[in-house]
C-alpha cells in the first residue's frame, strides 16, 4: 500500500503511468499462471506418451483386463461366502437359492405391447394436431 503523503506529491500523469504499469504486472502475472498450467499439462502429456511407447514411466507389466462371471458362478460365490458368514455368526441356517424369476405369458406380453402402441399413436396424433393450426 502506497502511504497518502506520496500519493499527493504525484501528477495526474505519473497516477495514470502507474495505473497502467500495474495493469501490465496483473496481465503478466495472469499469463506466467497460464504458461505453468500448460507446462504441466505438457509434461503429463509427454508422460502418458512414454508411458504408451515403453519409455522411463512405462508400467512393469501390462494391465490385464478383469475377467466377467457368470451370473451363476456369482451365485456360487455368494452361496459360498454366506455359508462361512454363518460358520463365523454361529447360526446354522441353510443357505436358500432364490426362487425363480417370474415372467410374463405370452398374452401378458402382447397386452403390454398393444397398450404401448395405443400410447404411442395418441402421442403422434395430438402431436401431428398442434402442428397442423
């Protein structure tokens, strides 16, 4: 902070001088904030090409993609696990397989299919009736 006492012994130029020199300094200050921002983002580029060509950041060994279970393998596995939490809980009760899923019959499914085109044409016509007027 500049004390009063010399602020008043300068001229209107010498204020509006230092107004602009001040500006300049923030601009610059800004654009040495950007040039270290783009540097990192250079040198995090830079590594990931290394990292892709097998330079200094390579990885040891290649990342291997995780394997999928089957559904009923995960099942397998959730059994398994459920019968040693109940060995360790003291609790003796068997471990039950769910029930089987439900689905709809076939005439089920076709009154859920002609409800959904019934739907459907009456959301085209009041469609095609607003853009008619």
């Amino acid at each position: 902070m500049i004390p009063n006492r010399v602020l008043r012994r300068l001229s209107v130029r010498q204020l509006q001088e230092a107004i602009r020199q001040k500006k300049r300094l923030d601009r610059l200050s800004q654009l040495e904030s950007q040039l270290e921002r783009r540097q990192r983002e250079v040198a995090k580029l830079q590594r990931k090409i290394e990292r892709q060509m097998g330079g200094e950041h390579a990885p040891r060994q290649p990342l291997k993609r995780r394997r999928r279970l089957s559904a009923e393998a995960r099942q397998k596995l959730s059994e398994a696990a459920k019968r040693r939490w109940a060995k360790v809980k003291g609790a003796v009760r068997a471990v039950m397989k769910p029930a089987r899923r439900r689905r709809f019959s076939a005439e089920g499914l076709k009154k859920i299919a002609d409800a959904a085109r019934r739907r459907w044409a009456r959301f085209r016509a009041e469609k095609k009736q607003q853009q008619a007027p």
